[in-house]
C-alpha cells in the first residue's frame, strides 16, 4: 500500500491538479485511488475511487524490462516525465483561478497547454492502443523473419534461430522503448506548439452532485462546493463533446 499521508503532501503541493493516471496516488489494499479536490481557501479534500471513474490504469507508464530496470527507476516515465508536467501546471493553474488566463505569461501558458495534451496521450486507452500497436508490429516483424528462414529447413534449428532472435530483441524492450517515445511525443507535439500560439480555454460550470468521467478529450474538472459548482477547463474545440463525459 501506498503511504497515504505521502500521497496527500503531494496533492498539497500540486494543489488540485487531477493527477489521473499518476501511480503513486493508488491504493494497492483497496483497488482504488485518491482523489483530491479544492474546497474552502488552501484546503483540498480527499477521497478513493475506483479507476473506472478516473480512468486510471495501474502500472500503465511503468517500465517492465531488466534493460530499462536498471538504467531507469521502473516509474521513470511519473517521476521524470508526468510528474513535473503535472507540478508547473499545477501553478499556472492556481494563478488562473486567483487571477485569470488572461493574465498567464509565456510559460505558464505553454505549462497548461503541456498538462492538457499530455491528458490526450496519458490515457489508458492510448497507452494500452501503443502497446498493442508495438506488439503487433513486433510479431509481424518475427513472422516475416521466420518465413524467410528458408535455410532451416529442420523445425528445431529454426525454433533455436528464433529463441535467439526473441532474447536478442525481447517485445517488453520494445514496448518500453514505446513509452519513452511516447512521453517524447507529448513534450515536442507540434498540437502543444498550436495551442500556445492560439490559447482557446474556455470555461463551463455544472452542478455539484455531476461529476466528469475522464476520457481521451482534454478535460479538468476542479469540483467548489462553496459554489456548488465544478468548473470544467477545456480547449474551446471539444466544448460540444463536453455533455458526453457528465454523469449525474
């Protein structure tokens, strides 16, 4: 089980950024996850559900390969990489709420807009789509070796051929690579660069007792019960699509 109280300082820390798909807010006892929301001032109240509602996936950015265990921590991808998108957004997102999009400079805005687009990549259906789009393209490659191998005409010479081949190149290496590639991707998106140019956040209010089911659509619910409001961040693009994700 994950320590809870840690757990919690970084949520103060990253004041109410949804953190979704990060690892170290699950709960490995109860299946679930932590999630934090802003009340009253500075306070951030805390709870666990289940990922269905979240969207998260355990394990999903974790490295599974000796090569990438020993070269990286396994969670390199959350410490390295999501975990300081998360905390610089986490700022630009308190000086929004204090004061204003209007009035983010240059790399608060570009912070924001990284944190938004990396929610469209960190999903776990994008990761899960990678994975099986690696492992395809992995047995492809093999099958297409194996029916070149023409020269082994004995079946055991051509299975020993291709364990070597297996051992050599293992698909966990190649899914590993994937995910740094993938987090690579996020970071030089040419979508984040649009977004920085043409800044289109637009703001939408729902009632309390709604919740937002996260997808693969750029969306932030911040819940206010002082209000009784959520208050949803999306780019202006897919404000229609909204409605979608709203449960009551």
């Amino acid at each position: 089980m994950r320590n809870k109280s840690r757990c919690a300082n970084i949520a103060h820390r990253n004041h109410y950024i949804p953190e979704f798909y990060s690892k170290r807010f699950s709960n490995y006892d109860t299946g679930k996850i932590y999630r934090y929301m802003k009340v009253h001032g500075s306070k951030i109240t805390e709870d666990e559900i289940y990922p269905k509602e979240t969207g998260y996936l355990i394990d999903s950015t974790s490295f599974t390969s000796d090569k990438y265990k020993s070269k990286f921590q396994i969670d390199h991808l959350e410490i390295n990489g999501y975990s300081k998108i998360d905390q610089d957004a986490a700022k630009s997102l308190e000086k929004q709420l204090k004061q204003g999009s209007e009035h983010l400079n240059i790399a608060e805005r570009k912070s924001w807009a990284l944190f938004i687009n990396s929610l469209l990549h960190r999903s776990p259906q994008k990761i899960l789509l990678l994975q099986d789009t690696i492992k395809k393209g992995y047995n492809e490659a093999l099958k297409k070796i194996t029916d070149d191998l023409t020269l082994f005409r004995d079946p055991t010479t051509r299975e020993m051929f291709i364990k070597k081949i297996k051992s050599r190149f293992p698909l966990a290496e190649a899914e590993d690579g994937g995910k740094l590639q993938h987090l690579n991707y996020i970071i030089k998106s040419n979508f984040t660069q649009q977004i920085l140019s043409a800044p289109l956040w637009v703001n939408t209010e729902v009632p309390l007792n709604e919740f937002l089911v996260t997808s693969d659509y750029p969306v932030v619910c911040i819940a206010d019960p002082a209000t009784k409001k959520n208050t949803l961040y999306a780019n202006s693009i897919n404000t229609k699509d909204i409605a979608k994700y709203i449960l009551s």
